[in-house]
C-alpha cells in the first residue's frame, strides 16, 4: 500500500483535518494507519505517549485514529523562541533557540530524524498519512523543505492537493501548485480536494469540470464548510471556532496574549452550551465575567510585559483584591499569578532578567534550563518555570492556578469528541470519491 502526502495550495487550507480525514476512511477498510508531519510551526503542543513533546496537531490526528503517540508522529517543532528565534524541538526534546537563517542552514542535519521517524511508523502502519506544511511550491525553500517535497520525494508517497475555496482564487491555486511541483512528484498526485465550500455545491459544477477537463486533475471531493471546535493548531483555526450562547450561564474571559499557547484548553467550554467565551486582547471592562483565565504561554515574561503595556494587568490585581470574579492560571498564566518570575539562566529572554508578575500568589518563579514535559492521564505539563512553593497548584477562594493543561476535560467532553468526529467523517464521506482515493493508494 502506498503512503499518502497531504499538499495544501495554501496555509490553512485544511490539511490538518483532511489528514485524519483520509485516515479515517482508509482505517474503516481493514487498514492501519498513522498520521505524520516532518516539521510543525506551532506554540501548541501536547505531551505524546512516550513522554516527548509533539505538535497538538498531530496529537490530535492520533487521537482521531485512535492510535498511540511519539515523537516518530512529529520528528521536528518550532515555537516561538527568544527575540526572532525559533525554541527547536527534535525528536520530542527541547534541542535549542535558532535563528531562521540557523535553521535553513542547518536543515540537512534534521533530515536523518525526519527520516527515522517516517520509516518507524511505516514500518508499523499499512499506511502513513503525512501532512504538508503551508504550500509545497514556495519556490526560493523548495530545497529547505522537510514537510512536503523531502518526504514525496524520499518515500515516493503519493500526492493529494487540499485547495480552500473560501480563500478565492481555487483554480489558480490548484493550477499553479500542481505545474510548480516537480515533474516526477506531479505524477503522484492522485488528485484534488476542493475544501470549505459554502452553500450550493451544484454551482461548482462548472468548476468540476474545468479542473478534471480543464487541468487534467482528478477530482476527489468538494467538501461543505463545517465548524469543528476540535484541534486547535493555530491562531488562525482558533478564529474558526463557533460556540452557542444564547442559553449560556457562565461568561468566560480568556485573556489572549500575544503568545497564548494550547488553545485546545478551551475545547471542553467552547463545546459546553452553558459556557460563553471570549478571547480578549484588549483592556476591555472585565467587570461583567463570571470568571477570568490566564492561559498557557509561549513567552510568559513577554505576554507579561504585554499585560502591563495594555492595562490588563491593573485591571487584574483590582479584580483579584475585589475578590468577586474566580480568576483561573493555567502553565504560564499560573506563573504569572506569582510575584516574580525570574530568568536568571536566559530561557526565554537575551540577559538574565526578574520582573514583577501579578502578586497573587506570595511565591515566585524560577525559569529552568530542564523543561518539565509530563503527562498525567487527560493532563499533562510542559513548562521551564518552577515554583517550589507551590510545585503543582495554588488553590484560594477566588483563586486558581495549576501547571496542568487539559484542565477542563471530563468524562462528557471526552464522549462529545468522540461522537464529534464520528459526526464530522460521516457527514464528509458522502462528499468524498472513496473509490478513486482507495484505487489511487491500494
């Protein structure tokens, strides 16, 4: 059986979703499969199996086909790192801080855990699905491309094209990519995904023909647009989310720094009817919540700074001495909750630096050069802060702060997520040319 890549035409065009999508309708003929991504761009991340640290993503397309995690799903990530670095994770481990221009320079070197990762699961799975990254046809980092081009080419896997028809200009983005690939990659492509298509799908029709006629292109699905409030990778798909308030009775301030970090942390309030939430990002009136969350933090001392600079921090230490509205630290918003954080060993800042944090907790933070990666059942931690104090949580009456993600799953979310899938694949299956995808693969 061959593997299978997932090229978008664009970033955000669906790939991550279409990933497990593909698995799931391949795992339901009698085939194991894996989802797999070379290198990821993301500050969310969750703790694999294994104990390593991979992308929510692939966290998430694991979980979808219920298969187990490791770092083999996600060999290489990049988060946001000190001043215009990148923190590097290979292998599941914090590896180092590099410049861009580092990280180009030194891509030849990730190459063997790239590939080592790929060949354990292929070796394990009858399939592995592997997920692209942003457009594979960017023509001056097609030779720096771990994601799309190096791993077709590597594994000769074969090729589907996932084009967002919301974002405009689908054909020209199905066009171009496919005569920008190289020659003896466009001959795996097996064909296209027209994805978030919006209203009435008979008005493609045309366009069906255009791009098998037309382009020479198989067609292998046009996809209806379909809110999931599942897997948030990015900010980008957190704008996607939808949520129902009208019978809400709980009002939910998350506040939304500039590195805000593990957004599926909100997954179970998003899916919950009685909850409400809004991400706020400015100094807005808070007055009216019924309660307030910190999030985790990429960059906790900058999204502290940023706290400061936009008011919110004020706003903050009034509404805790008020002691009228629960105020809730998760990872880095719990560091946060401290009195000080201090970098004396230069984790997330250029110069050994102490600033003040918010007082709440009469404790501080110390940043360590060893990063905590821990997975507890539906919890897990990944931080360098560490306050000995309180090595855990902090608990008080309008307070609480916890190093713990996955802070808010519960039996009923975990039956909501399951069913949401189930859902979500059977509704898209009878949008799909199985036939042709399973004939193109077997």
């Amino acid at each position: 059986m061959h593997n299978i890549s997932i090229f978008g035409t664009s970033s955000d065009a669906g790939k991550s979703t279409v990933t497990w999508l593909v698995g799931r309708i391949i795992q339901e003929y009698g085939y194991s499969v894996a989802p797999f991504k070379a290198q990821n761009v993301s500050n969310n991340a969750h703790v694999a199996d294994d104990g390593s640290e991979i992308a929510i993503a692939q966290h998430f397309q694991a979980k979808a086909l219920s298969v187990p995690t490791s770092w083999h799903n996600n060999p290489v990530l990049l988060k946001s790192g000190r001043g215009s670095s990148a923190s590097l994770i290979v292998g599941g481990k914090s590896n180092a801080d590099k410049s861009v221009r580092e990280y180009y320079r030194d891509i030849d070197r990730l190459k063997p855990i790239v590939k080592e990762g790929f060949s354990y699961l292929d070796t394990k799975y009858d399939c592995v699905v592997a997920e692209g990254a942003g457009s594979p046809v960017e023509l001056n980092l097609m030779s720096k491309d771990l994601s799309n081009i190096f791993i077709a080419t590597e594994f000769k896997t074969k090729i589907i094209l996932v084009a967002d028809i919301e974002k405009g200009g689908v054909f020209a983005s199905i066009y171009g990519v496919y005569h920008l690939l190289p020659k003896e990659l466009q001959k795996n492509v097996i064909g296209v995904i027209v994805n978030k298509f919006r209203g009435d799908m008979t008005l493609f029709d045309n366009g069906i023909k255009i791009i098998e006629e037309e382009f020479g292109i198989p067609l292998l699905g046009v996809l209806p647009y379909e809110p999931f409030n599942l897997g948030f990778e990015d900010s980008q798909s957190l704008l996607n989310y939808t949520q129902e308030c009208q019978n809400a009775t709980k009002h939910i301030a998350v506040i939304s720094y500039p590195t805000m970090a593990n957004y599926t942390d909100f997954e179970p309030l998003l899916a919950d009817t009685n909850s409400c939430i809004e991400f706020i990002s400015a100094n807005i009136d808070l007055s009216s919540f019924d309660s307030i969350i910190l999030p985790g933090s990429k960059r906790v001392i900058d999204d502290l700074t940023w706290l400061k600079k936009s008011g919110l921090f004020k706003q903050l230490q009034e509404h805790y001495r008020k002691g009228k509205i629960k105020i809730i630290g998760i990872c880095g918003g719990y560091e946060m909750m401290h009195n000080y954080i201090e970098d004396s060993d230069s984790i997330e800042v250029q110069t050994p630096t102490k600033v003040e944090a918010l007082g709440f907790i009469d404790a501080n933070i110390v940043f360590k050069k060893d990063k905590i990666v821990r997975l507890n059942g539906d919890k897990y931690e990944i931080h360098h802060g560490i306050s000995t104090t309180y090595p855990n949580e902090y608990r008080s009456t309008n307070i609480y702060g916890t190093f713990s993600h996955g802070l808010f799953v519960d039996e009923w979310f975990k039956m909501y997520e399951k069913e949401s899938i189930e859902l979500f694949v059977e509704k898209m299956k009878s949008h799909l040319n199985i036939e042709r995808i399973l004939k193109s693969v077997l």
